[in-house]
C-alpha cells in the first residue's frame, strides 16, 4: 500500500545514514523506534517499519530493534506481533507507579496497566526498560522513589529517568 512504500523509505534512508557513521567500527547498534507510543501507530506501518528494521538484523548490520511505547499499548495481540521480530527491549513509558500522579497528570493509565504490560512482555521474553517522570503534577520524592522500586522489582532490565519540562499555554501548565 502506500504507507508501506513511502514512510519505510524514508526510515530506510534514516537507516542507511547512521549506519554509514559507524561502519568499521566494533559496535552494537540497533534500530530504534522512539516518540512515545510506537505499538500504537496504524497496524499496517507498524509492521512495514518492523519488516524493514528485520532486514538489517538478518544481514547483521544491526543486532536487533527497540522502541518506546505506552503501557497501555501492550495487549496479547501487540506481543504476537512483536514476537515476529528480533526485539532488543521494549521501553515503556510507566512514568509514575502512583495512581493519583498519573491522574493529575492525565497520563491515560494506571499503575496496574503498568503492571499487566511489564508481565506480558516479560513473559513473552522481552527485555523492558521502565521510563519514568520525575516531577509531574501532584508527584512527591517518596512517590518518585516507590515508581523506581516498582519498576525494579518488575524486573525491568534498565530505566530512564526523565524530567517533567512544562511550556507554557499547554494543559500541563495550566
């Protein structure tokens, strides 16, 4: 279709640029999939950027794919899906394991769908990073610290830690 010619050609040439900045060298590289919510895009381009990341693994030019996604973005047909793929990890934006946090600051889940994705995709074998928030509305220390525990004892591999950087005339800031 056409979704499936023109953006994985662009992505390609994406590709193909960073890749002529590290050939020669002993590195690991992967194609990464960033911007938030990645499982969330139209199925169609979903799977024809996945098709495209695959082929650079199976000609070992890359050793696998990452990308970022929602926790409620994670379902048994998502997994399916990914399954099909060489992922390297899935990184989930968790932000904050506080239900009152991910309200005030009208993230669109909770703690529990946090929860359910981080199993789902671990029991699938996936490798997860949990991405936080320090700072969002309503957040305290000792709920920035409960979230990194939480995201420990989920058995994330890794997380990152990211500030809340509010710009003015938008929701947050209101």
């Amino acid at each position: 279709s056409g979704v499936c010619s023109f953006i994985p050609g662009m992505a390609r040439d994406v590709i193909e640029k960073n890749l002529s900045t590290i050939r020669g060298r002993n590195v690991t590289s992967e194609v990464a999939f960033f911007g938030g919510s990645f499982t969330g895009i139209d199925r169609e381009l979903m799977t024809c950027l996945l098709d495209l990341a695959e082929e650079y693994v199976k000609r070992g030019q890359v050793q696998g794919i990452r990308m970022s996604t929602r926790p409620d973005y994670i379902n048994d047909e998502i997994i399916e899906i990914l399954k099909k793929y060489t992922i390297s990890a899935v990184e989930l934006g968790i932000q904050s394991m506080s239900d009152t946090v991910l309200t005030t600051s009208k993230r669109g889940h909770t703690a529990e769908t946090s929860r359910v994705a981080v199993k789902l995709l671990r029991d699938a074998g996936f490798s997860v990073v949990g991405q936080m928030m320090v700072g969002l509305a309503g957040s305290s220390r000792e709920d920035e610290v409960y979230t990194a525990r939480e995201i420990c004892r989920l058995g994330c591999s890794a997380a990152r830690i990211y500030p809340t950087i509010v710009f003015r005339e938008t929701e947050l800031s209101d």
